[in-house]
C-alpha cells in the first residue's frame, strides 16, 4: 500500500509538467546551420518580422518577443519595428539599407517571416534535413528583398489556425547566413502565445547548435 501511495504521488506531481509540455503549440520542424558556422558574439542582433499588414500585431509580438529572449541571455537586441517602422528598409538600395542598419551598431540580423496560416491543412516537410536554397537564402538582402515582396503581395496569406514560420540568422560582418529553421504552430490560443513559444523553441535550438552565446 505505501508502494502505491508513492506511486500516485510522483505521478500527481509529474502530471503538471506533462500538461505543460504536451501543451505547447509550437516546435521546431526543421533546422539548418552552416557547415562553417561556429560559436559568436554579436555587438547587437536586429529582429526582423516579414508579416503583412493584417498580422502586424504578431509582428510586432515576435520581435518583442524575440528581443526580449535575446536580451534575458545578455545578447543585445532590437526590434525592426520599434526602430524602423512597419515597412523597414522600403525604397532603398542593398547599401543604403545596410549603412542604417550597421550605422545602429548592428551586426547581426534574424529574420522571422511566417510562410503560411492555413486551415485544416497539416504540414508535412519533405525532408527533414533541410538545407537552404543558396540562390537567394545566402546572403541577408537578397533573401529580405525577395520575401518581402511576397509578403506585401496580394493573396500571400489565407485565415487560419495553423501557423508556419521560417527564421533566418544572418551574421552581417561576414554578410552569410549562419543558420535557418522552420517552425510550425497548431492552433496557437493567441499571438502572444505564439511569439512566446516561438522565440524560446528558436533560441533554444541555436543554443543547442552552439551558434551564438552571451
């Protein structure tokens, strides 16, 4: 009988944990770091969120989000939005665009972009290794520019439940990405909850992939 009792413990106190974690909206799909990537310090990281007009709250959240994570670990950061307005970077030339942003003291930039929101629709990755396609991923403003266009274009997002984020991580000295992930959200009960559990999975992998530290 004191067996049992014991048993019954341990699992009423493991029961809160589990919950906790099976109730996570948010993990990791897939991850890439580059073959030469290796442990850095960064003066200062600037978070960038691709969203249109529509999501501007959850931009708005991931970056604050994200910085604030960043920032918890003693790695500087700041939000595009915050500092640049919602269209950060519009109308300007690679170079003009890099100057601001050096010109701030930042050297590094990760870029957040949410690919889709989709109803119903599971996800499922081809391949779960995933590599970058180094046309256009390779360098910082090449990737900005062509998403960006997608996602002020019209028709890029539909209503929905599920969420699937790609994040870039660009080291801007070296002007190279250093890392990439795909994220994937079901049914998030909010934005806030979603930038949260988005920004600790993230963090968390890069760390694990010894990518950036404090």
């Amino acid at each position: 009988m004191k067996r049992l009792l014991n048993i019954l413990i341990v699992g009423l106190i493991s029961l809160p944990m589990f919950f906790l974690s099976s109730c996570q909206s948010t993990r990791v799909i897939s991850s890439w770091k580059a073959p030469d990537a290796s442990l850095r310090s960064y003066n200062k990281i600037l978070v960038i969120g691709l969203m249109d007009a529509k999501e501007r709250g959850l931009r708005e959240e991931i970056e604050n989000n994200l910085v604030a994570v960043f920032t918890k670990e003693g790695i500087a950061a700041g939000s595009s939005y915050s500092e640049y307005g919602p269209k950060a970077f519009s109308g300007l030339t690679e170079d003009q665009a890099l100057k601001s942003i050096k010109e701030n003291g930042y050297d590094a930039a990760f870029i957040v972009v949410l690919l889709d929101k989709a109803r119903e629709r599971t996800y499922r990755p081809g391949n779960m290794y995933y590599t970058p396609y180094y046309g256009y991923y390779g360098r910082f403003w090449p990737y900005y520019r062509t998403l960006y266009g997608r996602v002020w274009g019209p028709g890029y997002y539909t209503t929905s439940t599920n969420y699937i984020i790609e994040a870039n991580f660009y080291d801007l000295k070296r002007d190279e990405l250093e890392y990439s992930a795909q994220t994937k959200s079901f049914n998030p009960s909010s934005s806030r909850i979603l930038a949260a559990e988005l920004s600790e999975k993230l963090l968390q992998d890069m760390m694990t992939k010894n990518l950036i530290q404090k």
